[in-house]
C-alpha cells in the first residue's frame, strides 16, 4: 500500500512552455529573484511573502518580475509563474503599477482549488484563465516589436545574445531594443534569455539525469552557469523542484 502521508506531502508542478504552477504543502525559501512574474497564494489560510526585504501576511500576492522575494508558508500553498510577455501577465501587471507587488484577498468569487490536485492540464489551465481574469483591472498589451524579439528567443533559443541581430527585427538600435525591452518587461534581453534556458532545463529534467548533461541539452555554458541560474533564480536547483520524492512534474501542452 501506498504511504498515504507521503503523498500528502507530494506536490504538483504544471509546466507549460511560458508559465507553470506549483502546488506545494508547505514551503520556505531564501531571497532570490524571478525573471517571471509571481502569483501567489494560500490556499488554506494566510502565509508569509517578503518583498525587497519586508515581511507582508495574506492570502493573496502578486510580484512583479525581478523583485526580490522569498516566502514562508505551514500549509498548502499555490505559486504560479508567469513570463512578462505571457497573456496572463499581461492582465495583471496593472494591479502592481508603482509598486512592483499586490497584496489582496481572494476574490469572493475564486475558483475552487481543490481539485488542482489531479494532475489535470486542462482544468489547472482553466483555472489560472479564470483567476487572472477576476484579478485583472485592464489588459496591457506589449509593443509588437518586443513580441518579435521574446518569439525569435524562443523560437531560437541562441547560446548566447545576438543583440545586432535582434534589433534588426525589431526595427530599432541596439541601445533603443534595449531600453524598450527593459521597459516593457522589466527584465533585460540577457536575463530573459537566460530564464527560457531555465525554462527548458526543467522540461528536459529526468529522474537520473546529471547535471552536467542538463545544462548541455539546455543551453548553458557548464554545469556551474546553470547552478548560479537556477538558485539565482528559483534558490532550487531543478532536482529540488520535481524530485519524485517531492514533487509530480506535470508537462503541459499549449
């Protein structure tokens, strides 16, 4: 029989190609920062989320991408990440105009998380559709010039930043591509880059696999680039995330 408080303590990890959600019980990290931006919240009562160095309790936070935060949660917690230039951050990043972060409560007409638990694409799809809607005070669209240059990332995936290349396609200088980047996301070209290679080294992962080999099929320099990342990043390493001891990695598609 299976050892029922073990999967208690298991958690869920969706990962599409642009965004994820996490469903952990219980969870406690140190500063870092998320070229992604973060949804965050408790699912069974109040937890701890610090931003730029302050302590803030609630149910319900929003963070900006590259903003230093670290949490602290005793019960079930659900974090989402979001790419800067995703659809569903693109409906939030309003409610942190200024600030950079969103502290609130759940919407009264939240949608059920129980059943998040499932492993189910489509409903944890569903979901995050709903809840950014209810959270969303207005739709901020990206410069098209900017969607060209994060879809010739991903679609590229390059080793290293072509900069010249990039503001070809863009139709700009260098220096403008780099400031209306920057501006639009809030995240620089090299950051985001690197983020996408985070990305794909947790959809490359496999239990068994050396971390030498993960950072070659991802894109990373050598084994110690993609460590720096990774806990820069996430303070995880891809192992601590969707080991099968803690954690179901649930590959979505989109």
């Amino acid at each position: 029989m299976p050892d029922s408080n073990r999967e208690q303590q298991r958690g869920l990890f969706y990962l599409w190609h642009d965004h994820f959600l996490l469903l952990a019980h219980g969870h406690q990290n140190t500063a870092h920062r998320h070229v992604a931006a973060s949804l965050i919240i408790g699912m069974d009562g109040p937890l701890r989320v610090q931003v730029d160095g302050h302590w803030h309790e609630g149910r319900l936070f929003l963070v900006a991408p590259e903003r230093e935060q670290a949490l602290e949660s005793d019960g079930r917690l659900l974090v989402a990440h979001f790419d800067p230039d995703t659809w569903y951050w693109r409906q939030l990043v309003s409610r942190t105009r200024g600030e950079g972060f969103y502290a609130g409560a759940l919407p009264a007409d939240c949608p059920g998380m129980d059943e998040l638990d499932r492993g189910d694409c489509q409903r944890a799809r569903v979901w995050l559709d709903d809840i950014c809607r209810l959270l969303s005070d207005t739709y901020d669209s990206l410069d098209p010039r900017v969607v060209q240059v994060t879809s010739a990332l991903r679609a590229g995936m390059p080793e290293q930043l072509d900069l010249a290349g990039l503001a070809r396609l863009a139709g700009v200088s260098e220096s403008r591509l780099t400031h209306l980047f920057k501006d639009a996301t809030g995240v620089t070209l090299k950051r985001f880059l690197l983020h996408l290679k985070i990305q794909r080294a947790l959809r490359y992962w496999n239990p068994g696999m050396t971390l030498t080999q993960l950072a070659a099929d991802a894109g990373f320099y050598d084994q110690p680039h993609l460590v720096r990342t990774a806990r820069a990043m996430f303070d995880a390493l891809p192992s601590r995330w969707i080991s099968e001891e803690a954690m179901q990695l649930v590959r979505c598609s989109d």
